[in-house]
C-alpha cells in the first residue's frame, strides 16, 4: 500500500468534489463495496483474488469482503468487515483487527460486515441519498440491490441522482472518481514504470523464446513467469498469436512456423496492481519478408507520429486521426487505397485496415476505469463518440493533460470477411483496390503499442528501456 496519508488526501479530495453536486444536509453518503472471493469448482478454491480497482485506490486494503461508507454530510467515514474467529486463525493465522486495519488508511470508525446493511437501511429511511459506482462482480451487484432495494439492472445503470429517484450507481460519484482517477500521481507513474519495467521483460524473453516448431503456449508460459515471479501477474489475458488479423485471439496452441508474422500484446501487473500494456510483432523467422516489411514501416511510422503528437492541449482524437491519415498514405504507396487521404479520413476508409481506436488509458486497470463507462472516462463533455469503424471504438479522445496515462497502438490488419463485406457493400465509395488486396488475405495482422505518460511539456516512454520497434532493431534483437 502507499502512506495512508494518500489514501486520506484522497478520501478528502472526493469528498470536497461531491460537496459541489448538492447542498449541506442533502449529499448523503457514498458506499464503497470490496470485491469477494469467487468459486473456481467449489467455495474453497478460489478463483485468484483482485480487489476493485476504485476501491484500492481509495482504500488500499487489498483483501476480500470490505465494505466503506463515507458521510458526504459530516465526512465521517466507516470501514466494515469481520474479525477472525479460531477457525479463520487455524487456516489463515493469526490477522489484524477490524479497527487496525481501518486505521492503517486513516479511517477512525469500523463495524461488522453486517452493520453495512442496518446503515443503509438508516439512510434510505431517512431519505438520504446513496451514492455508489456500477458494480463489476456480479455478488457486488447483488449485494448493492439488497442494500438500496433496487434491481440488479438499476444498480448497473449510471445516471445524475436528481433522476429517477436517484434509484441507480451516482453518475456525480462516478464523475468525482474519474476526474481524479484520470491524472495520475507522482507515487502512481512511479508503479506504472515498475508495472512497465515487467511488462518489457515479459516481451523480451518472449521475443528470446521464439524459434521455429515451439508451441505458441511455451513462449506464454515463460512470459507469464516473469510477472508471477515478480509482480502480481498479467495485466489482461495474453494474446500470442500467428493469426493478427483476429485482434483478440487468446488461443495459443499452434507451433511457430517460418514466414508468420507473430503479435504479441501482452502486460504486466504489479505488486500494487498497476497495469502495463505493450504490443510488439515480430517475424517469426527473425527477418521481415519484402512485403511484411513494407506493411510494418507504415505502423511503425504511425506509432511514431503519434508519440510526437501527444502533448497537453492535444486531443487524442486528433492524433488517431492523424495517425489514420498517415497510414493510408502508406497503403496509398503500395496502390491498397485509392484517392484523396483528407476525404479517405473523413470516410472512415482506415477503419477497414485498424479497426480499433489508437488508445485507451492505463492505470490500476489495463483498461483504466472501463467499468466506470468508456464515454464518461474517455470523452470530454463537448466530444461526441463517432460512428465510423475504428474511430467509433476509440476509448480516449480527451484533451490531453499532464498525468494522463495512455496507450499508443496504430495497427494494420487484412481481415478477409470485413474486406469482403465492405466490397459487397460497397462501403468503401471507390476508395479500395480490392484486386491488389486480395493478395494479401494471408498476411494476417500488425500492432505495435507503448505506453506513454503525458508531461508538461510533452510525453514519454514509459518502463527503463524501449522495446525493439525499427524493424532493422527488431531483426537484430532476434539474430
């Protein structure tokens, strides 16, 4: 955990956010629910335990079965859970008091887990309003219908506290969470660089470990290792795979063969459960063929444009549109696209070949606050999400700040079904060469990703070293 005094600055920092969404008397309070064990086969074997993000970020405990409540009238705070009775202590050992571990965060008060339900109860009798987040886990959402008598599916849905009764997660506290979740702290791009350090060693012994007839689950296995040997373990399920035209394929049961291209987007988590998230894609062969080369130059020079363009003032829409431009003006080289970029962007062409947005944000989630909702984490109050493939799945558009955390992952993928849909469709007005395109149905895909802090006057890498990206520098790390 950090100093408990950052837990308090953080308590009191959001407690003054809700104060300016309603007046003295009238705020109510603000229910916090941990996250509980969950039954691989059977109750006592447990799938591996992670604590919600939102509450180790305002909290620190990192166990199951905890609860908080702060009074956003009087700021009073409330830590609830259990104390261990001798069946406990002969499994577990011996473990801190309720009240100890409430003091560890700088929380005064404690209770039993139950007593949750008799606060709760004396709020909503009262009138009060009962802020809390939508819940991931399904026993939080659950154990937050039981609470504020409210269905599983109201509790699920975001929405201001004026509406609707308020029976619904507090869209003013989910804003409050964002706002201050958003822009990272000096103490938390000190974690992201650890996670970042992980996360590079995870893809170095796996660029190490790729040779042509090992099964893609034995590069896994060893990467994986790194993290579990010195972190948490992976930030999200790895993706190694031969086939990168399939953005998310988690299978990993085929042998290396020579010629493929091999997309590893893999990170790390570490020890305080801050996320790392990397992609590299490599020939599996250790030498880029003409016509792979050729393709990875363009996403290659795309990630680099992108990191040139990130800086306070910026918005990240403008620099996946950027990016967009750019990438079709390479496949524009190679006679893939046809025509004007400026009316190929507008038309949303480059969503054929990346269809997925350029970044997302990073922090105690590899896909920072996503449960919270991508539009509200992602977007600025003026920005509209689009419609377009590609640009519509983009998950920050923001105006960038110092602080930000965010991904940078241009890629090229040759999707035969999407290709033949928009050639069916015409979708593409005319911008397509689909003759010289069929010729690439077996390329599969690339991405290249680095995550990468917002300064003040810029941005930079994160982790010590930069992972091989030039493809003469990833050549050479392979020989």
């Amino acid at each position: 955990m950090f100093d408990k005094n950052i837990y308090i600055r953080r308590r009191r920092t959001l407690l003054e956010k809700m104060a300016e969404t309603a007046p003295e008397g009238k705020r109510g309070i603000a229910l916090f629910i941990g996250n509980v064990e969950a039954a691989a086969q059977y109750k006592n074997n447990a799938y591996k335990f992670r604590q919600d993000s939102s509450w180790l970020y305002y909290f620190g405990l990192d166990e199951p079965r905890l609860a908080a409540i702060i009074d956003l009238d009087n700021g009073e705070e409330t830590l609830f859970a259990d104390d261990v009775e001798i069946e406990d202590i002969i499994w577990m050992g011996p473990q801190p008091s309720v009240a100890s571990k409430a003091a560890e965060v700088g929380i005064a008060n404690s209770a039993s887990y139950g007593t949750l339900n008799i606060l709760a109860t004396k709020a909503l009798a009262q009138g009060r309003p009962i802020h809390f987040l939508p819940p991931t886990r399904y026993y939080n959402t659950m154990k937050l219908a039981a609470l504020t008598g409210l269905g599983n599916e109201a509790v699920s849905k975001v929405a201001p506290m004026a509406a609707e009764g308020g029976r619904h997660a507090s869209e003013e506290l989910v804003k409050a969470v964002i706002s201050m979740r958003l822009v990272k702290e000096d103490c938390e791009i000190k974690q992201l660089d650890d996670a970042g350090a992980l996360g590079q060693e995870m893809h170095t012994v796996a660029r190490n470990a790729v040779k042509i007839g090992i099964l893609e689950q034995e590069i896994v296995g060893k990467m994986e290792g790194v993290t579990l040997s010195k972190g948490w373990g992976v930030s999200f399920p790895t993706i190694l795979t031969q086939h990168g035209e399939i953005l998310h394929n988690h299978v990993h049961d085929k042998r290396i063969e020579p010629g493929k291209l091999l997309v590893i987007d893999a990170g790390a988590e570490n020890n305080m459960h801050y996320a790392s998230d990397f992609t590299r894609t490599l020939p599996t062969g250790g030498k880029f063929t003409q016509k792979q080369r050729e393709i990875y130059q363009i996403v290659c020079d795309c990630n680099e444009l992108a990191f040139k363009l990130t800086k306070p003032g910026v918005a990240y829409r403008d620099v996946h549109l950027a990016a967009a431009k750019l990438m079709l003006d390479g496949l524009r080289s190679l006679d893939l696209v046809r025509g004007d970029l400026d009316n190929m962007v507008d038309a949303g062409i480059a969503g054929l070949f990346q269809p997925h947005g350029l970044g997302h944000n990073i922090g105690l989630d590899v896909h920072d606050m996503e449960d919270l909702g991508e539009d509200l984490v992602g977007y600025d109050p003026d920005q509209k999400r689009s419609d377009q493939l590609g640009l519509g799945s983009l998950r920050m558009a923001r105006k960038l700040v110092p602080g930000h955390f965010i991904s940078n992952e241009p890629g090229i993928y040759f999707i035969p079904a999407l290709i033949e849909k928009w050639k069916s469709e015409k979708t593409d007005k005319g911008f397509v060469n689909y003759q010289k395109l069929e010729r690439y149905y077996d390329f599969g895909g690339i991405r290249l990703e680095d995550d990468v802090l917002v300064t003040e006057d810029g941005a930079r890498l994160t982790g010590p070293n930069r992972l091989p990206i030039q493809p003469d520098d990833v050549e050479m790390s392979m020989a």
